[in-house]
C-alpha cells in the first residue's frame, strides 16, 4: 500500500463540482492531491491530520498585495508579508510591482525575485507594471515570469513617484497602447480605475476651499470617478480584446457597468473588490481619520450592498485583500491634514474570517467562499486547475479552518509591520484558520507557529511566447 506525505480525516471538504461541503480524506503525495475520497480505512502516512469538526478549503489566493520588498520594508517585508497570509489561510499571494525600483522591466523582476524568494512562508506570484514608458518591455516581463500586469489610471502625488513611476496613465489613448500590447502577452491587465483629471480637479478645488478634514479624501474621489474610469477600461478591453480585471471595485455605478459589461458573450472583463469595502462606509472617515484612507474611499451604505449583490450575482468575480501597509507615523501626517496621508490599509490575514462572518450573518453563501476567494482568482489568472482547486493532480495547497470558532481581531497578534494601523482590530469575527499547506508543506499552525522561510515559490504567469 503506497505511503502517503501527509493525510487530512475528518474534515468537511469543499468541492467545486459539487458546490457543497461533505466528508472526505485527502492523500497528498509529492506536494499534490493524490486523492479525495470518503473516509475508508486507513492509509499509511509519514504524517495524519485530524480535522473533525473544520472546513478544508482550497488553500485562498490573494491576486492583490503590496509587500512593500524591495525599498520600503518599513512597513512590510516578504517575510511578515507571506507570514500574515499564511495565518489568513492564503497559500499564493501576487505583489504588486509597485515596489522600490518598479517592476517596469525583465532585469529588476529577477532582482525582485532574487531580493524576496527566500522569504517567502506562502507561493507568490510577482507583477509586472506597464505604461507607456515600458512598452517595448512588456513581452519581456511576461516571459521573465510575471503573471500579470498593473496600470493605475490616476498619477501618485509627487512625493510617491518613486514607487508608481512607469505604472501609470493618465489618458485614453495612452491605456489603448498598453492595453493592446498586455493583450499580445496572453496575460492579465489588471487597472486601478479612478479618473485622474476629475480627481485633480476636485482635489485642488478641496485644497482651495481649505478642506483638511478626513471626509475630504471623499469628497475628492465621488463615486463618478471611478465609473469613469472602469467604462473606460471596460471599453478599451471590447476594443482590444485585452483580459482587463478591474481592482478594487467600490461603488454601486461601477458594479453596474461590470453587470452591463459580462451580459457580452465575448466580453473578457473581471473585477474584484476588497474587506473593507463590504465592511466599512465612509463614517469610517470621521472615526479613523488618515487610518481609514484608501483608495478608493470607503463609500456609502447602498454601495455596499450593491457590492454584496454584485458577488452573489458574478459582477464581481472575487474577493481580495489590496493589502497596503504604511507605518502608523506615515499613516499620522495626515492627522491634521488628510491629503498628506497615504492611502492603504492591511489586510491579507483577516480577509477569511470577515467572509466567514459575512456568510454566518447571511450576506453570502458559505459555499461560495472557497470560489470569490480562491477557485475564480486561479481561473482568471490562468493558473486553474494547478492551483485554486482540490482535485486530484492539483498542488496541495490547502487552508483547515474552524467555522465555529469565534474570536476577536487582536492587531498586535498580526504579523503585519503596520499593525498599530489595522482597521479591523477589535473586531468579533467567526472562523479561525487552524492550519494552512502550501503544496503540502503545513506553513501555518495556529498556536504553533510558521514553517520555513523560502517554502514558497515563484509561480510563473502562463504567458504566450
Ligand atoms: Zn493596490
């Protein structure tokens, strides 16, 4: 009888084709699936994990995280970066390229990778960035190994430049160029969609009337300028057949234009949004201050539950985190003015429990989990079934979690740098994350602790050649 590496009993497995939760054992050999199968006897296994009484989810995917590594490890580094998601049960994170130098090309990608790869607790995924000073670089990165790109559509103030310079555009025909040239990669165009020219223009006029106060980072960034930019991006995608999958979906107009936009059969568009958008509207301005500031704001109550609809109904594909830490000093220039702030919150470990929470209260289904947060990201990434998946021959990566317990979000016990900032601490939140297995590694234990550094991989993006 073969031996297995590692056996999970007892557990309430998630299956896609079924769409339900049932009793299963899982055999993993070689770091994949070797089987899933109604508990019979007793296989023979270097080690055996009781998990009665837990939901076994895939292991979620995080396609939107800042780990800040290389140049601005102050607020967060690879190594509290993927720590953090492998206690949230994430087992693959994507960084964002707007690290210190951008990734605007194939040299500094291997720089990345070389800085941060031995960090790494959970498998990552790395970003390239694209604008119009990168063009001719942009098939490179897809063969260096990014898994997808990034463009912001609104300009970083001056003193970030560093950070955003080549990921960046701030008009139609520019975004048109990248778009097209994305589009030959085969890869992923993912678009931060605010409009910059209304948001300059309401900015300065802020700024003008004198407006410091929290609320102004709202009243400068209105709902319209996002649908602006998500029509743009959405019809520049019709135009050029470009896989565009917008970020961090925050108003009800722009779960609209998505609902519009996927009734095309041909259309190629997919969106997410974040935690603190199905949690949090702009009151959350008035109590946290620069804290609570991120792009885009935080909204209104009829967003939310247009945001809430628009998951349950496939608008919006998945759920992610935009994980963006800053230091509580950074964080703290905006106390007495709030456009000196960065915008940005943390929050790769929190993001199951708080969708487990909203599935207790009935906002959505349980079963549906494992799929906004996992199953849809592999599938949009291109990376389905190898990751995102429990089946048979897919990596064994795997979150362990118990639905029943409820527990209070306790910041300092984050992994993050930025905790001192955290704007979900206090909170009473049900489901605890007791084990998460990267390709059958166990990385997290909950009471126990983290596995090694550098147990994480690059996961290469399926480019064209
Ligand atoms: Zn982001």
């Amino acid at each position: 009888m073969a031996t297995f590496d590692l056996v999970i009993r007892g557990g309430k497995v998630y299956s896609a084709a079924e769409g339900t939760f049932s009793e299963k054992q899982i055999c993993i050999s070689e770091g994949k699936i070797a089987s899933i199968e109604r508990p019979s006897g007793r296989p023979t296994a270097s080690r055996t994990l009781d998990a009665e009484g837990m939901l076994v989810l895939p292991g979620l995917i995080d396609s939107h995280v800042h780990f800040r590594d290389p140049g601005l490890t102050h607020k967060e580094d690879f190594e509290t970066g993927t720590k953090g998601a492998a206690a949230g049960g994430v087992s693959l994170v994507f960084d964002m390229p707007t690290t210190v130098p951008v990734v605007t090309n194939a040299s500094l990608f291997r720089e990345k990778l070389e800085t941060i790869g031995g960090k790494a607790v959970v498998d990552f995924a790395l970003f390239g960035a694209a604008a119009i000073s990168n063009l001719e670089e942009i098939h490179k990165l897809a063969r260096a190994g990014a898994v997808a790109f990034k463009t912001y559509t609104v300009s970083p103030p001056k003193e970030r430049l560093k950070e955003y310079e080549g990921s960046f555009i701030t008009n139609s025909g520019e975004l048109l160029q990248v778009m097209e040239r994305v589009s030959k990669t085969g890869l992923v165009h993912c678009i931060h969609a605010e409009d910059d020219s209304t948001i300059g223009c309401l900015t300065d006029r802020m700024k003008f009337e004198g407006r410091k106060d929290p609320l102004a980072h709202y009243d400068s960034r209105p709902n319209f300028t996002e649908a602006q930019a998500v029509f743009d991006a959405i019809t520049l995608s019709g135009a050029t057949g470009a896989r565009v999958h917008i970020v961090h979906v925050s108003t009800a107009e722009a779960a609209t234009l998505l609902r519009q936009a996927k009734l095309g059969k041909s259309s190629q568009v997919s969106a997410e949004t974040c935690p603190h958008y199905l949690y949090f509207t702009k009151e959350i301005l008035q109590r946290k201050g620069p804290y609570a500031k991120y792009n885009p704001p935080a909204r209104n109550q009829e967003d939310m539950q247009a945001l809430i609809a628009a998951i349950n109904d496939g608008s919006i594909d998945v759920v992610v985190t935009d994980h963006a830490p800053h230091s509580k000093e950074e964080k703290e220039k905006g106390a007495e003015d709030i456009f000196r702030a960065p915008p940005g919150t943390p929050g790769v470990e929190t993001r199951l429990p708080l969708l487990l929470t909203m599935s207790y209260k009935g906002l959505i289904p349980l079963e549906s989990i494992p799929r906004i947060s996992s199953e849809s990201v592999a599938r949009i990434f291109n990376l389905y079934p190898r990751k995102g998946a429990l089946s048979v021959g897919s990596d064994a990566d795997l979150a362990i979690v118990d639905y029943g317990k409820i527990w209070q979000i306790k910041a300092e016990k984050l992994q993050t740098k930025a905790w001192e900032t955290v704007l979900f601490d206090g909170m009473e939140v049900r489901g605890r994350v007791r084990q998460t297995i990267v390709r059958g590694n166990i990385v997290y234990e909950d009471e126990v602790g983290f596995g090694k550094m550098g147990t994480g991989e690059l996961i290469r993006g399926e480019a064209k050649p």
